[in-house]
C-alpha cells in the first residue's frame, strides 16, 4: 500500500473547535505512517478564509498528532 485517502469527514470536531480523529483511526494512521505509506488528504478546495483556516487546522492536527 502506497498511500491512505481519507476525507476531512474522518475528523469530528472537539469541544475547542478543533478537528480530532477517533483513536482507532488515529491508530490506523500511526500504523500507515510506520510502514512507510503516505497520507492523502482530501476535500473540495476551501474558497473562503474561514475555510481555508479550518483546512489548515486538519493538516496540523496530523503533523502534531499522527506522524
């Protein structure tokens, strides 16, 4: 397996306002990542700067929790 795709519909939002993943999938991930498979990351393009924030806020929840 080369990469894992997953939609930010994976993510759910905490009580802080910010994207988390359950810990199964988080487990999952780490477990890809081991194993040298790539993540992919996917959803419509963001238009407005609230979106693109919050598309922001998906990509470091998984530099700081998952890799």
């Amino acid at each position: 397996m080369k990469y894992v795709s997953f939609t930010t519909n994976t993510f759910v939002i905490n009580n802080k306002g910010f994207p988390v993943l359950n810990s199964q999938i988080e487990a999952y991930l780490r477990k890809a990542i081991k194993n040298h498979c790539n993540l992919a990351l996917t959803e419509k393009q963001p238009t407005d700067t609230n979106s693109k924030l919050a598309h922001f806020k998906y990509y470091g929840f998984i530099v700081n929790k998952v890799i």
